[in-house]
C-alpha cells in the first residue's frame, strides 16, 4: 500500500516494482485505523510538522538507504503513539519518504508511514534487520537536539518509551521495533493508562 502520491510519482516514472507490497486494503486512512485511547487530543504544539525538502537527509541520516519501491524480504508493522503531557501529537504521513523539486516523492525507506494514524510499516529488501524507534525520529526530524530544552527538538532527554504497556529501560532512540508493538513515546506527565496494544486494520 503505497500512498498516492508516491504511487503516481514513482509509477509514471517507471520506477515502481510491486507497489502494493504491503498488502494491506488500498489506501487505509487514519479514519479506518483504530486509534488508541490517547489519541483523541492532538498537543497544540509546534515543531511536529514533516519538513518534505530534507527527506532523503534524514533517510540517510537515519542510516537507511532510498528505495524506489518497498521492500519484500521482511514485512512487518508497528504503532506509534506521541505523547506530551498526555496529550497525542500526530504523527506524520510519509515520514521516510524522499521527494523531487517538483514536491512529489520520488523514493521510500524500508522504515516509513504512510498516513497519520500511527502505524510504522517496515517493508525491507533484506532480512534480519533491525530497526529503531531511533531511526524513525531521524527520518521524521524530531527529538534531534537542536533546541535546549523541551519537545519536540530538544533531544531524546526527559522521554520515556513504553513497548505493549512496559516501561522500557533502554534510551527511547535504542528501542527495537517489531511486529505489532504498540510503542508509547512520553514526555512529561505519564500517560495513564499507559496504551498496551493496538487494533490494526486487516491486513497489517
């Protein structure tokens, strides 16, 4: 399930091989996702927004390569909640995606989203790969540091990750994703309860 905008991209520009690798329903959207319990609220916050210009940076920044289509030795997917203060923030559609000039993405990550409802679709061409929670915020530009204090640019300090409810004792950007984890990323007031798993759309 590629988003459309890559789908048309990357397909008129004969570089899409197997564009509906995810096998998922076409273009689930964040309405036929089931939300956990913390993401009614969005935090009204600035700084969360995907900055489309520095995609394929981030993607090799975050130590991956850019792809002209998904992956399909490995196939698994995660969610993602943000959290500050309990309050949800949204995280972005095509996040590990490259895009052209023109504005329209020309490349894809194994590690990426394509909708905002929090689900991380890893689709990578080789096996036994891990990935990272910490990969993700670097191919989404946040928690990196750039700012003194606080969310969302103010690095990984004063966040906690919790993996299917349990509180995680690794660095939040050390967590290791797999298949269906429900990942709690918090800052400030602990949510409570904490989300302990999530209800992903047939197929996924």
């Amino acid at each position: 399930m590629l988003n459309k905008r890559l789908a048309v991209a990357l397909t008129v520009s004969g570089l899409l091989a197997g564009a509906t690798a995810c096998g998922a329903p076409a273009q689930t959207s964040p309405a036929s996702a089931t939300p956990s319990a913390t993401t009614a609220t969005t935090a009204e916050v600035t700084g969360w927004e995907l900055d489309p210009a520095s995609g394929a940076q981030r993607i090799k920044a975050a130590g991956l390569d850019i792809l002209t289509a998904e992956g399909t030795a490995e196939h698994y997917h995660a969610h993602l909640d943000v959290l500050v203060d309990g309050k949800a923030v949204t995280v972005p559609a095509e996040i590990g995606f490259s895009f052209g000039a023109d504005g329209q993405p020309n490349g894809i990550s194994a590690l990426h989203t394509h909708d905002t409802s929090g689900v991380i679709h890893i689709e990578a061409p080789t096996a036994g790969q891990k990935y990272t929670l910490g990969q993700v915020l670097s191919e989404w530009g946040v928690l990196d540091g750039k700012e003194s204090t606080g969310a969302p640019h103010g690095g990984t300090g004063g966040w906690t990750a919790y993996v299917n409810g349990a509180k995680q004792d690794v660095p939040v950007s050390g967590v290791v994703l797999k298949a269906h984890d429900e990942v709690v990323l918090s800052y400030g007031a602990a949510p409570s309860p904490v989300p302990g798993s999530y209800n992903f759309p047939a197929g996924l």
